[in-house]
C-alpha cells in the first residue's frame, strides 16, 4: 500500500497501472511539465548532478532515498498519504459523515477553486526562484534550493493529479492553465499576489522559505482535514515534504543572523555593509516586506469564502481534531482586529466568517517562534537588538486593512508620516542594490559565502565540505 512504483513512467501509489484513462491523460501532461520545467525552471543547471532525496514509500519512517540526479531527471510521481480507515468529516455540515471518497456534487466548484489556488503557487514558487542557481552562497545551499524546487514541482503534480482524476475535463483544462500562467506575467499571472513577486537574491529566497512556504503549511494543514479524502491524503503527504522547506528558510536567516553578529563583534560597528554582510536594521526590512506579503496570503478577515468551505466540509481549521468545540461554528464568536473610525479595534465577530483571521493568527504565532530563534543568536553574540514581526496590519493589499498607512508598531498614520519612515521599513532600492552585490557565486566545496554562516550540519550525515552538487 506504501510503497511507490518507480517501474512506472510516472512513479506513484494510487495504482495508475489499472486506470488506463487516467494514466494516459498524466503521460500526455507530462511532456507539457518538462517542457515548462526546462522553459522556467532552475535556469543553468540541467546536467548538473544533485545530491537530492526522492520519496520511496509514504511512511513517515525513511521515506526518502538520497542519490544524485539531473533534476530533468527527477522522477516526479504522485503519492498520498495512507487512507485512514473508517475516517470521517471532522467539522462542518457533515461532520461525522464518513468521508467522500468521489467529489460531492454540489461542492465541485469549490473544491477545484481550492485545488486550483493550491495548484498555481507551486510553479509559481520554482519560477520565482529559477535564477538564484547563479549566485548561490555555497553548493550546500544550491542543492537546497533543488530540492525545493523539485518537491514544489512535485506539489504541482499533486494538485494536477486530482484535477485529472476528480474533474473530467475541466479539471484536465485547470492542469494545463497551471502551466499557462507565469509569475510575474503581465498578461496571465499568478493567482495570488505573494507569487508575483521577484525572488531575485537570496536573502529574498530565505525569507520566502521562512514566510511564504510556511503560509504552504498552514494552508496545506487546513486541506489536510478536508472532507474529500484524496485531497487531505495528498496534502498530508506534501507536509512531510514542507519541513525540509520551512528549515531552509529558519535556518538561511539564522545562518544570515550569525554571521551579522560576527562581523558586528570583530569590526565592531553596527554597519557590516562595507564588510560584505547585512545589517540587522536590513534583515528587519526585508522580515517586514515577506512577511506582511505573506499575510495577504490568508485571504480577508471575514470571509464568506472561507465560512463555506467550513461548513461545506471542504478545509478545516488548522490542527482541527485537536480543537475542543462543536467543529460547526455555528454560533461561536472569535476575535478580529479591524480597522474602524482611524483605529484598528479588536471585535468579537462570528467565528465561520472569521477562519481565515483565525488561520493567520496560528500562522503569526509560528513565525513568532522562528524569529526568536533569530533573537537568540543575536543576543548569544551580546548584541542589544530585537527583531521584529511588525503589526499584522502593517503593509497589506489584502482585506480590510488594504491600501491603509499603518506602522510596523501598529498605528494608524498619515501619509506624510508613511513617506517619511518607509525607508526605514520596507527594503529600498539601496538595499536591494547592496544585496544583490553581495550574491557572488561560491561553487567550491566546503566554501560559503562571506555574508552566511555555514550550516551547523549537512544533508543526511554528509560533511559539510561533500559536493552537494556536481557541476557539469
Ligand atoms: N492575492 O474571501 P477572500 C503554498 C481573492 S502557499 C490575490 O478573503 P478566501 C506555497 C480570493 O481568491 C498556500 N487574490 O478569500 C508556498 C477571492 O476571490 P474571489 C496556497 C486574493 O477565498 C510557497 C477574493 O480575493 N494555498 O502552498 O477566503 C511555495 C476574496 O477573498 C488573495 C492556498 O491558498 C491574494 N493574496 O481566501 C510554494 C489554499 N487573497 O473568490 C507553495 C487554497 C484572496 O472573490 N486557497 N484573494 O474571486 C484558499 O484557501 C483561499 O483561496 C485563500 C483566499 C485563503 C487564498
Ligand atoms: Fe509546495
Ligand atoms: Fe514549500
């Protein structure tokens, strides 16, 4: 049941040999996906032999094998998490109701809206990403960047798999708009704003794993408890591939803050700038930048949108079996900053239309936790400063606080005053000059560039001087 066919030319355990349809529909998108992953993939880098793990069975215990590959040669297949037997509906209408196996009628549209948005940002992340190959600050982080992309690619497959097994034709029709739209494209973008924006260094790439890829975890943890078993499997099993990207993005920055600290301490000043590192007072704005972006991810604070996908029994709140209450929501109350007469206030407002402000608090309480991780290096190296997640009102283009001119301390604030500390908030155009001269490609083993820290340890017992990647 768990382990994977890699006899198959689409490696997967939902046994595609005996559903001829199906598997032919995969083996005609497949070429479709190469020809994109070569198109607006990693660019440079595809004789390159990586060290990188693949899936061999679904058991949280060694499901990864480690070996190297041509990342053209990734063996991208289709795996779900072990069905639960006798699982039912968890919340919502039909809480309690044995799950679907087949997708309701009457919820279609909503569950292929939910798998498409889920679908788009995978690419999304990989094109964003497709340059960073070229200046990458060691051949350690080269493959961690691979291997993202490869496993981000392999979310894609994911959401395509269900939309060709679940959604007849115009499921097959959303599979190929997955590789119609672009990020960044003026014309045909990317569903969500986050996955418009450039990743054009890598201290953006870190960032992005820490706050971007853990809005991934969250989401994918709510779709986890869906109602329709094939989605929570896949999506059970994606978040197992998920940790390896919230540890790039946690440790990138720690390694980033280490070495700050220790340019901070031998040269003793607070601009490392003209010593090749990056200033506390930068890493604080670019935090602010991915992670205010981020937010926008959730969606509004009340939303109708996402009451129904409740109450339909489609996505759950975060950890949902965990939680003590009726899973119907249909009287309950929960707390909403919003803004109203030029103040942000908190209201107790129906909890249905407000699980996506309730997502996005579980969200800020995680990312609190890796930003004291941060502090912690900092104060370790003796050094008086904090960073900072800003107000979660700070910077947003989405919900009720969009388009609003309020501090990273949370205040309401007039336009001039916003002119006036932007610079000091948000990553300038001299910022963003300054890093990109620091991102010189270190390609020589065991070498790291001068502005991160090595890593503590390497990939699966490897030293830190293995070669991670082969350059061709
Ligand atoms: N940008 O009712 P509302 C990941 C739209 S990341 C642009 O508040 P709802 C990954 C919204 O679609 C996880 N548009 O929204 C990370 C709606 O449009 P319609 C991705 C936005 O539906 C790194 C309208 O505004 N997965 O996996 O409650 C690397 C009203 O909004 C945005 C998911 O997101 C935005 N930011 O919530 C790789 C899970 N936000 O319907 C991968 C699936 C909202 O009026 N998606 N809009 O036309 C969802 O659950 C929901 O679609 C959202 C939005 C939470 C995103
Ligand atoms: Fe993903
Ligand atoms: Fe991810």
């Amino acid at each position: 049941m768990t382990a994977i066919d890699y006899s198959e030319r689409i490696p997967n355990n939902v046994n595609l040999a005996e559903d001829r349809r199906l598997r032919r529909a995969l083996e005609q998108w497949q070429p479709r996906f190469l020809d994109w992953w070569h198109e607006r993939g990693p660019q440079g880098y595809l004789d390159a032999e990586v060290y990188l793990r693949t899936a061999i069975s679904v058991d949280a215990a060694g499901w990864a094998r480690f070996g190297y590959v041509r990342m053209p040669e990734y063996r991208w297949g289709v795996f779900l998490a072990q069905p639960q037997p006798d699982r039912a509906i968890g919340f919502g209408e039909h809480a309690g109701q044995p799950v679907w196996r087949e997708v309701p009628g009457e919820y279609r549209g909503a569950l292929r809206r939910l798998i498409v948005v889920q679908g788009d940002t995978e690419p999304a992340s990989v094109e964003q990403q497709c340059v960073l190959g070229r200046t990458c600050p060691s051949l350690y982080d080269l493959r961690n960047l691979f291997q993202v992309n490869v496993e981000e690619g392999r979310h894609l497959w994911a959401m395509v798999y269900l939309l060709h097994a679940y959604f007849g034709r115009d499921g097959r029709e959303e599979a190929e708009e997955l590789l119609g739209r672009h990020s960044g494209d003026s014309d045909k973008p990317r569903i969500l704003g986050a996955f418009n924006e450039a990743t054009p260094d890598w201290l953006s790439f870190f960032m992005f794993t820490f706050f971007t890829d853990r809005d991934g975890r969250f989401q994918l943890a709510s779709l986890a408890e869906s109602g329709f078993d094939p989605l929570a499997r896949t999506c059970r099993f994606m978040l197992t591939e998920e940790a390896h990207h919230m540890f790039v993005g946690d440790s990138g920055i720690a390694r980033v803050v280490q070495r700050t600290c220790e340019l901070m301490r031998e040269r003793d000043t607070d601009d490392v700038g003209p010593y090749g590192g990056l200033s506390l007072p930068l890493l604080q704005r670019y935090l602010n930048f991915h992670f205010s972006v981020s937010l926008d991810l959730f969606g509004s604070e009340l939303s109708t949108n996402a009451a129904n996908y409740y109450s339909m029994g489609l996505k759950g709140r975060f950890q949902e079996e965990r939680i003590e209450d009726d899973h119907r929501l249909d009287s309950a109350a929960y707390p909403v900053a919003l803004p109203e007469d030029g103040e942000i206030v908190v209201r107790e407002e129906p909890a249905l239309a407000a699980l996506n402000e309730r997502l996005r608090d579980d969200y800020i309480a995680d990312c609190a936790k890796g930003v004291e991780r941060w502090n912690r290096v900092i104060r370790s190296a003796n050094i008086d400063f904090e960073l900072r997640l800003p107000h979660r009102a700070f910077n947003r283009s989405v919900g009720r606080f969009a388009g609003m001119r309020i501090s990273p301390d949370g205040r309401v604030i007039s336009e001039d005053e916003w002119q006036r500390g932007i610079a000091q908030w948000l990553p300038t155009q001299a910022d963003r000059e300054m890093v990109a001269s620091l991102m010189q490609p270190v390609t020589e083993r065991g070498k790291f560039a001068a502005w991160i820290a090595p890593p503590a340890r390497g990939i699966n017992h490897q030293p830190l001087d293995f070669e991670y990647v082969r350059l061709a």
